[in-house]
C-alpha cells in the first residue's frame, strides 16, 4: 500500500489560493499542521480541511486577542522538529502581549504536557519526545535572561530534581520563574545528588530548598534527598512539588516541610519562608 504522503506546501498554498510564501509561514508559524519528509513539507488533507474551516480571512487575527492555542501552535511545531518555527511562535506570543512567565506555563508546558499524552497513547515515538525536549531546552535558553530581575534580592533558593530524576527542564523552568520573582536561584538541575542540595545550599545560604519530582519512580530518592537535608541543615525549610507529589500526603510521606501544589503557591511559600526568617 502507498503510503499518504500528503500535500506539498505548494499545493497545499494552491487551494488555500495564497502565495506560497504565506502557507509556508503559516506552517512556521504553528498555524498548519505540516510534516517535513525528505527535505519537503507535507500537509495531510484531514489539517487543510481544518484550517479552512477556521473563521476569517487572515490567519494571523484568526482567533481573538488572547484566544489563540500557543500551545497547540507550539506542539505542531515541536512534533515536527522544526526549532525555528517553535521560536516563531515563541516570538508571536510575546509581540501578541504574553510575557515569557507565561510563555512557560501557558505555551510550552501546554505542548509537552500533550506531547508526553501522545507518546504515552503510542501515537507519538520516543525519538520525537526526545527531538522536542532538545528544541524547549534551547528556547529556555534563550528565554533565560529576560526573568533576571534587577533589585534587591529576596535571597536564595535551591532547586533541583532529585537522583534519578531526569525530568529537568521544569527544573529550569521554575528557576526562570522563581528568579522573575527576585529570588537568587542556584538551580542544581536534573538527578542531582542528596549531597549536591546540601553543598549548594550551604554555600549560598539558601533561605529554602525546592525538591521538583515528575516521576512517581523518584519519591524514595526524593525523600533520601529531604533526610539528608534535615541531618546536615535541620532548620533548612525544604519544599517538594511537581507531578510526582499528588499531594500533601505524598509530601508529608516524603519528609518536607511544604507541599506546593503550583508556581503560585511556591513563590506564597518562599515569601513565607522569607517572612519567618526574617522574624526569627
Ligand atoms: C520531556 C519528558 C521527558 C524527557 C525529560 C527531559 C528533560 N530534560 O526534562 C525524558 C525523555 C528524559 C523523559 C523520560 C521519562 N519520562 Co517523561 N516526560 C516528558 C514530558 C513530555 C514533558 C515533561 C515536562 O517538562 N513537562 C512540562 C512541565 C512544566 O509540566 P508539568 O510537569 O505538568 O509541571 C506543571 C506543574 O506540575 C508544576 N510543577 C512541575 N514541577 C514542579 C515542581 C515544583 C516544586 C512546583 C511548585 C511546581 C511544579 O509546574 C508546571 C506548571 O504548568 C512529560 C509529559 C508531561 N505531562 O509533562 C513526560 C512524563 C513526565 N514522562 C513520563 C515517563 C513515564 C517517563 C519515563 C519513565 C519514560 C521511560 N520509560 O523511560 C522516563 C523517566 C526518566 C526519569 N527517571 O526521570 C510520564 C510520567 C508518568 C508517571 N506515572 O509519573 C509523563 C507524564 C508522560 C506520560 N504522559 O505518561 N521524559
């Protein structure tokens, strides 16, 4: 059986009546869905016959202000590997009012949250999920240096993922974020070492420690890294949350402190932390 390779962007461009160049940015964009096979882009038929059902004229204004899917947009392109495309939307995000803070939470967390559903239902191989992680890796990089926040600090905060835990790029991400909010951040990345917490967070005089687990797998290293915490720092407050601490009975299991149920709830945490050091 022949495979159904799709349109080229060419015909693709030829029924939709635009120019070429206007499909072609629509793909980048993350407004068509395209694949690319051989050096050329497809786009399968069932992706036009949407496209050309979406209301108005411009695809640009499609949706209104605020109601645009980044992070449907997003996940197109990370699918497809297409690294510059993703920095378009990144880029189209910003100029249409959002802020890199919610870049983080409402484009790219959104699109891997989708791509890791896909990849667990089979449709998606690990080799694209893989693809993906690299692109948002060097989006964050990019991204990186607009949360640094002038002023004086609130103090610093550790943050890590404990050992075994390989999910690090909302490590970096909530260090961006906690950094927005004026925190001095030491982000220890991705299976960090118990001992890596407790240097770090002796050496900067950290106010608090954030242990970030994604993988349920990783709660008996997670609560290694608290204990060892506690034994060499006992007054260090240390925080847990992520997808891996369902809840404050996972936290309380684990030997921490608090349980931070989202980002917002981390930074109240931290400047409860903050508060009480300073009274202390
Ligand atoms: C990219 C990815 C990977 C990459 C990680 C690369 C990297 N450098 O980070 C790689 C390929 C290495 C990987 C490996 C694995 N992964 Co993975 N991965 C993902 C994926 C697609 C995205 C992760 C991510 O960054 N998400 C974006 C973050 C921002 O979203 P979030 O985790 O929902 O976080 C939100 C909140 O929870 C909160 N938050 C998160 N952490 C914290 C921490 C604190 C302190 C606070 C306050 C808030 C907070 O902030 C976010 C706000 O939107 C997820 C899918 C998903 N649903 O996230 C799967 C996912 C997490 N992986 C999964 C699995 C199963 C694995 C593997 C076991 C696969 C395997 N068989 O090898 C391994 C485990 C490796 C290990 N030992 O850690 C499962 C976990 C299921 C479970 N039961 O726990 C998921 C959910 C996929 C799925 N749908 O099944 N993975």
């Amino acid at each position: 059986m022949v495979r159904d390779e799709g349109l080229t962007l060419h015909e693709a461009a030829a029924e939709l009546g635009v120019h070429y160049m206007t499909a072609y940015r629509y793909v980048r964009l993350g407004q068509l869905d395209a694949v690319k096979r051989s050096g050329t882009w497809r786009v399968s038929r069932a992706e036009l016959d949407r496209f050309r059902a979406e209301p108005s004229e411009e695809p640009a204004e499609r949706a209104p202000r605020g109601r645009v899917d980044w992070g449907q947009r997003m996940h197109s392109r990370l699918v497809a590997g297409d690294a510059g495309g993703a920095w378009s939307v990144i880029e189209s995000a910003l100029a249409a009012g959002s802020t890199p803070a919610r870049v983080y939470t409402e484009v790219i967390s959104p699109a891997l949250v989708n791509i890791g559903e896909r990849w667990a239902a089979g449709e998606l191989d690990i080799s694209v999920e893989h693809r993906a992680t690299g692109i948002v890796q060097r989006i964050i990089g990019r991204l990186g240096p607009q949360f640094v926040r002038r002023g004086r600090s609130r103090g610093s905060v550790v943050i890590g993922a404990p050992s075994g835990e390989r999910h690090g790029l909302v490590v970096s991400m909530l260090s961006d974020l906690v950094r927005a909010a004026g925190w001095e951040v030491s982000d220890i990345g991705a299976d960090s070492p118990a001992s890596s917490f407790v240097s770090a967070a002796r050496e900067t005089r950290s106010a608090a420690v954030v242990v970030s687990v994604t993988h349920a797998d990783s709660l008996e290293s997670c609560r290694d890294t608290v204990l060892a915490i506690r034994e060499a720092e006992p007054d260090m407050p240390v925080i847990v949350g992520g997808r891996g601490i369902a809840s404050r009975a996972v936290a309380a299991s684990v030997g921490a402190d608090h349980h931070s149920a989202g980002l917002d709830d981390l930074l109240d945490l931290l400047d409860q932390v903050a508060a009480g050091s300073r009274t202390a």
